[in-house]
C-alpha cells in the first residue's frame, strides 16, 4: 500500500470557504450597484449581509464543502454586521481571534478541530481496558483537553497513558490537567513524529482527513495485537474488527483495528 500524500491546498476546506466568501462579496457589491442604480433602491446593511450568506453558503456547497459548513458560511458575514454595532473593546474580536487559533491550531492543516469524547466514549473505552494487563500502555493521539486519559488514568493506575497535542493553549491546559497524575504525561508532539510500537492501544478522535495516512502508519509502526481505536471516523477500505454504537448525540461509534 503507497503512504497517502498530504492533501493539495485547494483540499483545504477553509480556502474553499474563503473563496465562496469573496466570490459572494463580489456578486453582492455587483447586485448593489445595479439596484441602487436602476432600481434608486439601497437595501439595509443587514439585509445585504444576509443576502451575502445565503449566496457563500450556496457557493461553498457548489465548491463541495459539506453540510455543516452551510450555517458557517452563512452566518459570518451577518454575525460581523451584529458586532460591529455593539462598540466592543477594539482587542476583543483580536483576542477572540487568537484564542480560537490556540485551541484549534490543527482545523487548517490537519483539518482536524476541537472536540471531545464524551462520557459513553470514555465508558465504553473502560470497557474495553479491562481485560488487559495491569500495565497496558495507551495513547491519545491528538488528546485535546486530555479528558479521557485523566479520567482513564485514574481508573487503571499501573497503565501508562500518554496524549500528544500540537494545539498551544490545548496543550497547556492538558499538560496541568495531568500535572499530578505519575502515570499520565501529556507531550506537545506532532501525531505524526509520534513513534507508535510499544503501545498496546492506539486512540484518536480525529477527522475524515487523515485516516488514511494514520492506518498506513499504523500498519507500519504497531506491534502485534495492538488495536486501534478511532472514535467515530473510519478509515476508507479498510474493516474494523470491532464496531461499538455510543448511541450518544453525536452517534459516535468506537472503530477498532487489531494489528
Ligand atoms: C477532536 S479532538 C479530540 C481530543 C481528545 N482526543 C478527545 O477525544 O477528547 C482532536 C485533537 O487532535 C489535535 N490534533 C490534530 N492534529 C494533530 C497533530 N498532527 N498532532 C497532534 N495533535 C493534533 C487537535 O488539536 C485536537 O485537540
């Protein structure tokens, strides 16, 4: 099997996002010039920013971002409209800006977001834990707030729990999380430089985006009897051995791969 390449940049669904903004930019100042000119008719700020984000949400699905970008893409241009009127400290937007940047660092390259597995994951992962040895070795790659290692290391104190995070403030935050627990240490490492033998279970909660490199990697690092456990996003072409419904919100399932 050839290593799956990175994506191209026109893969990037936050380009194409982008580029529906702009393009409905355009459309949206050429409509305003005509109707202010024939017409004698200037719509209200408002209504031309919600004309802008019916007309990007339209666009971005024709440049073939999924649904939930429709609401995304809709929105923004209006929601700018509403703060813009409510005189808020000039380094508010700046700060809300980075902040979202530190907690999602990896949404542009790695398409990969923020967000965490929840208590039925969590059970259902103590489920699958406890008919391993006592000093079974786990890691999360990709561990966001580390909330399901704390919690597991907690529940198996002789096993040894590792989360790599690339997202700063993410990181931080995990890092103090697991400050007190000796048997849960919490790296800031790219998923990808992370060697992956010596682990008996392998867990991430990704995107659709890279499993396909992750499974090559997987193929070629894990020993023996590892499994890996993907929360909800499968890897193309390739069976799990094991499928577990969370029947939460979401309709997460656990995927499993043993090697
Ligand atoms: C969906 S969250 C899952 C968090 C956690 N594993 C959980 O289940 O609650 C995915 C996390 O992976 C991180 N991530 C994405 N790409 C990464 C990479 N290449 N290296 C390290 N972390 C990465 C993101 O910053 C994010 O915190």
């Amino acid at each position: 099997m050839t290593a799956p390449s990175h994506p191209t940049l026109w893969q990037h669904p936050a380009l194409r996002a982008l580029c529906a903004q702009l393009a409905a930019a355009l459309l949206v100042v050429l409509l305003l010039v005509i109707s202010s000119s024939l017409l004698a008719y200037r719509p209200s700020q408002m209504a031309a920013g919600l004309l802008h984000g019916g007309l990007a949400a339209l666009l971005g699905r024709r440049l073939g971002l999924p649904a939930w970008w429709l609401p995304i893409n809709a929105l923004f241009v209006p929601a700018l409209l509403l703060l813009n009127g409510q005189q808020l400290p000039p380094n508010a937007l700046l700060g809300a800006f980075v902040l979202l940047l530190l907690l999602n660092w990896n949404s542009f390259r790695e398409r990969v977001p923020l967000y965490l597995s929840g208590q039925k994951t969590i059970a259902a992962l103590d489920a699958l834990l406890q008919p391993l040895p006592a000093n079974f070795r786990y890691i999360d790659l990709g561990s966001g707030l580390a909330g399901s290692l704390y919690q597991l290391s907690r529940r198996y104190p002789q096993a040894q729990f590792v989360g790599v995070e690339t997202a700063p403030l993410v990181f931080a935050l995990a890092w103090i999380r697991c400050l007190l627990r000796p048997n849960c240490q919490i790296r800031y490492r790219n998923l990808w430089q992370q060697p992956l033998a010596g682990y008996d279970v392998v867990y991430c909660f990704l995107s659709p985006a890279p499993m396909p490199r992750l499974w090559a990697k997987a193929r070629a690092e894990m020993q023996p009897n590892a499994v890996l456990i993907s929360n909800s996003f499968a890897i193309p072409g390739v069976t799990p051995s094991e499928q577990i419904e969370l029947h939460d919100w979401r309709a997460s399932q656990l995927l499993i791969w043993r090697m």
